[in-house]
C-alpha cells in the first residue's frame, strides 16, 4: 500500500514494500553489498532506517530478501524461458543465452545480482552462501532439463553431458555477466555465446 | 631493499615495496576494493598510511599496481602455461585449465582478482575499466593462439573459431572463479571444465 493511500485501522505503512525491496535489489546489484551503505539505501529507497529495520531487519536481511526477490523474478524468468512450449529445447536454449549475451554486452547491465555476491562473499559467511547456491541450483536446474530434453531430441552432441554442460553454461553465463560490465564492443559475448553453443550443437 | 640492509646514503625505505605490494593485491583478492579499507591495508601490510602514500599515492593506485602485478604474476604464469613446448596445444590448455578447475574448486581460492574487480567496478571509472580490460586481453590473446595452433594441428573441431572461442574461455574461467567460491564439492568445476573441453576437441 503506498504511502497516502486509504487504509483500515491498524499500524500504519508507510512506504510500498514490493518497490521498497525491488529498488533495495536494484541497488545491490549495482553497487554490491560491501559498497552499498546503510545512508544509500536510506537515499534510493526513500525510506528512513528505523521504517527499513522495522520491516526487513537489518542491512543483510535486506540483501538475503533481495536475493531471494531476485530468485523469483530475474532467475525464475530465465528458467522459464528455458521451458517455453511451442520450441524446440535446443531452440529454447539459444534464444534464452542470446538474450543474456545482448543484453550483458549492452552496456545496460549490472552484471548479475548473484555474480556480483559470488565476488564478495566470504567463504564463512554461512547464511548468504546458503542463498547463492540456492538460486544457482535453480538455474543448473533448468539447464540441465533443457539440455537432456534437446540430448533426447537429437539436437546435441550424443556424448553431451546434462548435468556437466548445465554447469558449465551457469559458469559461461555469471564470467559473460562479469565481462559485460567492462566489454568494449557489443560483438564480444554474442560471438563467445555462439561458440559455446557450436560445442554442444549436434 | 629490505628494511635494515645496508643501504647507500639517502631517503630510507621503510619497508619492502614488492612484498608490500604482494599483500595488498592479496587484501584486494580476498576483499574486493570497496571491502578494503585503508585501516585493514595498514594492519595486513604492517605499514603506516603516512608511509603507504609516499610509496604508492592512495588507495586506488595501490589497487591499480594491485592489478598491474597480479598481471605480471598470476596472468602471466597462465600464459606461460599455454605455450609450454614440448606439449602439443591442446594439451598445454587441458593442463592449464584443468589446473585452474582445480584451484578454484579447492577450497583456497580467493577467485580471480579480475573477476572480483569486475563485479564492482563502475562502468565510468575509465581508469580501472582500462586496467582490467588490458589484463584479460592479455588472457584472451594467450588463449587465441593456443586455440589457433591447436586448430592447425587438427585437434579440435574444424569450425572452432579461435578468436570466439578465447572469449568463450574467459568467461568460463572467470564464471569458474566465482563459483569456485561457494562450491559445495571439488567435482563441480573439474566437470565443467570438462564439458567444455568436449565442446572444442574434435
């Protein structure tokens, strides 16, 4: 309920939680979570910090939700690409990874949210590794589907390996995101995308 | 020169500068630029931020001699690995690229300092966007012209397309990097690797 809006008695909310953790990932994303600050987050969300500890905790309960929101939209947008009925799994699979590709190399991404906690996390840091292997698993997931599906096709190389090649597709797709963010020429990750997807191609 | 050698007559230098320089790439590795401090860089480096600015300016030239020096040393050294003779080409990259699934699988592996300077650069930042850009050129090149012999030798695909493929290599290695992070069992990079290895040989 945004702010202003007509509400029943109760406690009253002050700010749109859904658009609060969405420009609260955004942020993150962008800014990762060592560089994104407490009087940051207050500044871009519009929020002051007790409203922000009230309704999410504290700063990486913030994060771990905006993982977890991340997870729900980017990550589950993309599996689902993956599934999309009408096409063939190899089909699927080049549509989804072109897209990725263009856009990373368009100058207009931030890399990827999990990417960029990838290179900041500790290794210690039980709870958020917890969360990234989580949405990483999603995405092996879907992979691996499609890539059976188009190994049964006949669409890929006989001796293609699902689980494998799935993980290597989520290792090419999290490097393509980290080089989007510095590539010199919209060329670069469609032409290594495409050269990944000649080493499965039938 | 070592702080207590003999020395000729002149400004003294309190401390080793490369061995300096070591620990602080090492900071960076393991914490990122926004996540190192300049505190935590004179209780790592044991040196004073008096002294740490007349050697290397502020924080971000010591970053930016960070980056220059893992180029020379960790970069360089995969390179070198690339064109070892007496090994035919694909066999020089099995090498090298099994070596870093391994490493980045183990356990001890901080990432690539690259990769964790790319999840938090900012795209206006000219300076370290050139810095990491002029380090995994040298990377993509080393990776061409393996690919490239290793074409003429008749060892991979006939399609395979050296330039492509290089781009395909680093984003791969830098995916595996930062899984490496957080993966839940040594199998997982190794496999990927392998996957695609398949995708180039012929």
């Amino acid at each position: 309920m945004r702010h202003g809006a007509r509400r029943p008695p109760g406690p009253p909310k002050q700010f749109d939680t859904q658009r609060t953790l969405e420009r609260a990932r955004d942020l993150f994303w962008r800014r990762g979570f060592d560089g994104t600050g407490l009087s940051e987050l207050e500044g871009e969300l519009g929020v002051g910090r007790k409203s922000l500890y009230d309704t999410f905790g504290n700063k990486r309960a913030l994060y771990l939700a905006s993982l977890a929101h991340y997870g729900d939209s980017v990550i589950a947008a993309i599996c689902d690409g993956l599934e999309r009925p009408g096409a063939s799994p190899l089909a699927n699979l080049e549509r989804v990874l072109g897209k990725l590709a263009r856009h990373h190399a368009s100058g207009e991404s931030h890399g990827c949210l999990l990417g960029v906690g990838l290179a900041q996390v500790q290794r210690d840091d039980a709870e958020i590794v917890a969360a990234l292997r989580r949405e990483l698993a999603r995405l092996e997931d879907a992979f691996e589907r499609t890539l059976q599906r188009a190994l049964d096709a006949g669409e890929l190389r006989p001796n293609v390996r699902p689980r494998d090649s799935a993980r290597q597709l989520v290792a090419f797709v999290q490097g393509m995101a980290l080089l989007g963010r510095i590539a010199d020429s919209p060329a670069v990750l469609p032409t290594a995308m495409s050269a990944t997807l000649d080493g499965l191609r039938r």
